[in-house]
C-alpha cells in the first residue's frame, strides 16, 4: 500500500507540472525558412540577441534558441518570453525596439503559430507558394527582402549603412552582382542571411531572376 500511494504521489506531482498539452506538431510553420530569418534579420543583431545574448536570450540558432531560459517555451505562447516582447505596446520594452523596424503581423503570426506547434526544428521544408518564375519587385521580391533583410538593413543605423527599404538601394547591389554572392554565401562576400545555411533556394532564385532581369521596379 505504502508503494502504491508513493507511486500515485509522484505521477500526480509529475502531472501537475506540465504546462499545456503537446498537440501534435502539424508541420506547418517552417523553423529554417520562415522563423530562424526573422530572429537573426531582426533580433540577433550584434549586442543584442547574437552570441553576446542579451539579457541571456540567445536568438541565432535553433540549439541557442531552446536553451535560452524562457525565450521560447514549447507549445506555450503565454510564457514565452520572446512572443511577450513582439506584442508588447510598451515602447521600452517591446522587440525589436523602436529605430528598428518593426515585426509584420504576418510574422508575429508565423512565430506564435509555431510555438504553439512545440517549435519544431522544421528543416528543408522549402517554402510554401513559391514561383522563382514570378519575380516582380512589389510582389515578389521586396516580401522576400522585408522578412530576410530589412531587419538589419533599416532603421537609423543600418547594417553596412545599406538600407534595403527601397527599390534603388537593392537594385543597386542587384544589378552590381553582389546580391546573389552575398544569398549564395558564394566565397569572398559576406553571407546574409548570417546564418549557417542560405535562404531558400527557390527564394533565392526569385531574387536572382529579378536581378537578371535588369532589376525593374515592377
């Protein structure tokens, strides 16, 4: 009897620590493609989320991501400390912080939704709705920039003092050859996205074939 009741005592106490139910992972945010380019864009700038790890929220890396106390709590968006900075009102404390650009709604969107998926480390799951056959500027490149690079490339300080926010500013670096060098991490340019992986390759195609094309703002 006396097994039984410890038994009961520990399953009981083991279940009243759990958070939320873990709902199965639908597999319908990807991490690689559509989360990880939003943090490093615009959260793990250097002196803030990058190794230096601000406040101890590392946000360049899945591993670094988890380990970071609180920063993303698994199917969990009310204790994930990261979901409570991108939606809150208070210009002191909200991320990124004000001089920087803001996250799209459609990118809070991604974040939360993949929380509540258990934040998976989806990878090579590509990247939904892409043509790299329809390359517009307005439709199809300047979202592509707005989610993997205006995070860095904006604001009062830009990353390299190269604003991404207008068509001339990246025409520029299109039609100078150095756009598709830098999404390729081809050898002797910088890698943007500074992640260990480039972009998608269908993404990045669109970018390369709007280059191509002479860079129209279409």
């Amino acid at each position: 009897m006396k097994k039984i009741l410890i038994l009961c005592s520990l399953v009981c106490g083991w279940s009243s620590c759990k958070h939320e139910p873990a709902p199965a992972i639908t597999g319908t945010v990807c991490f690689t493609s559509e989360i990880l380019p939003v943090f490093v864009s615009n959260c793990a700038k250097s002196g803030c989320h990058d190794a230096t790890a601000a406040d101890g929220i590392r946000l360049d890396g899945y591993e670094a991501i988890l380990q970071s106390k609180d920063a993303i709590v698994p199917y969990n968006t009310g204790k994930s400390e990261v979901i409570e900075a991108i939606l809150e009102d208070d210009p002191d404390k909200v991320m990124p912080p004000p001089g920087h650009a803001p996250l799209s709604q459609l990118q809070i969107d991604r974040i939360i939704a993949w929380v509540k998926e258990g934040a998976p480390n989806t990878t090579n799951c590509g990247s939904t709705g892409c043509d790299s056959t329809q390359c517009t500027y307005q439709l199809h490149v300047k979202p592509i920039v707005d989610a993997q690079c205006v995070g860095c490339h904006s604001g009062n300080t830009p990353s390299g003092n190269l604003d991404l926010t207008t068509h001339a500013s990246l025409a520029a670096i299109a039609l100078s050859g150095s756009l598709a060098g830098v999404i390729d991490h081809a050898n002797g340019f910088s890698p943007m996205p500074p992640t260990p992986q480039p972009i998608d390759p269908c993404l990045r195609a669109v970018l390369k074939n709007w280059a191509a094309a002479g860079a129209p703002n279409n």
